[in-house]
C-alpha cells in the first residue's frame, strides 16, 4: 500500500472525506435550503421506485394548493386510521360556489306513458 493509498484510506474513515471548501459549499447550501423552509436528507427505497420518489419530492416541495393536497392525501394513506365521515360535505361547503344562492329546484314530470 503506497503512502497516498494510505492517506485516501485513512481520510475516508475520519469522518468526512470533504475538503474544507466542499463543507462549506454543503453548509451554505443547507442554510439557503433551510431559508426557504427546506432541508435536505436521504431515504431508502427500491431502485424501481426512484424517479417516483424523486417526483413526489419535488411537488411536496412546491408551496401550491396542488402540494397541500398531495400531502393530505399521501398523510392519509400511510396514517392507517379510516378516512374520516363528512369529507364530501367538507369539501362542498370548500366550494366557490357557496353562497351563491343558486337555484336548483326541478320541475316535477312524471315521465311518459309505457306500455308493457
């Protein structure tokens, strides 16, 4: 084992094999990543599912109506509690339309005559 082996051998099991100017680029990145209400980690997945996980990543981070819900809607599956009563009545009263004093009564017809 050459002297330089050793040397790339030894760093790597000191803890961080990154130079001084490559932590600090990592640690400014995280600090602009954590202005923004992000943070950085890994996970552990199926190789089949990377690009999945990736795209999921993405959209969670966005800060849309499209992402809140994606969160509500991934939270639930994975929560293992049953969904609860009322999401439809919820989600009508959510409705632009509320309020608007619609009219919706329908003539009452009592359909034609069939002979059978």
């Amino acid at each position: 084992m050459s002297a330089s082996s050793a040397r790339l051998y030894s760093r790597e099991h000191r803890g961080s094999p990154l130079s001084r100017s490559q932590r600090r680029a990592v640690r400014n990145d995280r600090s602009r990543l954590g202005a923004r209400g992000l943070a950085r980690f890994e996970v552990l997945g199926r190789e089949t599912d990377r690009e999945l996980i990736r795209s999921l990543a993405r959209r969670l981070a966005e800060d849309t109506p499209e992402a809140e819900a994606l969160r509500a809607v991934v939270g639930r599956s994975i929560a293992d509690e049953p969904p609860r009563r009322g999401g439809i009545l919820a989600a009508l009263r959510r409705s632009p339309r509320v309020g608007a004093d619609l009219d919706l009564d329908r003539p009452r017809e009592e359909g034609r005559a069939v002979d059978l």
